[in-house]
C-alpha cells in the first residue's frame, strides 16, 4: 500500500432540488481546480426558507484530496 498525504478544504454548495445536488454542485465545482480529490465529508446541513417552504439546500463539505 502506498502512502499519501491529504490536503482538506471546506466548501458550501447549493441547490434548489435537494441535499445531494447540493453536494454534487460543490464537488462538480472543487474539480474544476483541484485534482485527486478523494473523499468528503458533510459538516453541516441547512435551508433557506422563502413564503414558508424549502427554496435551496446549503450543505457544507470537507474535501480530501491527495498531495503530489
């Protein structure tokens, strides 16, 4: 097995259709500009309430990937 180092960094991604668009909308995002991305974790999860209903999910990340 080989060893690696992870960097981490935090994102917040959005979505009007739910929790996991809002964590693809963050990762589609963090791949842009970042390479090896490995792993995320969900760190907190929260809405945004128009005329008393859900208008988009917030869902916070933090995305490992590895070092070169």
């Amino acid at each position: 097995m080989s060893e690696h180092v992870y960097k981490h960094i935090e994102l917040t991604g959005s979505s009007p259709k739910g929790i996991e668009d809002a964590v693809e909308q963050a990762l589609a995002k963090a791949n842009e500009t970042l390479h090896d991305i490995r792993w995320f974790e969900v760190t907190d999860t929260r809405g945004h309430v128009e005329h008393g209903r859900v208008a988009h999910w917030q869902v916070t990340v933090k995305v490992g990937f590895t070092l070169s």
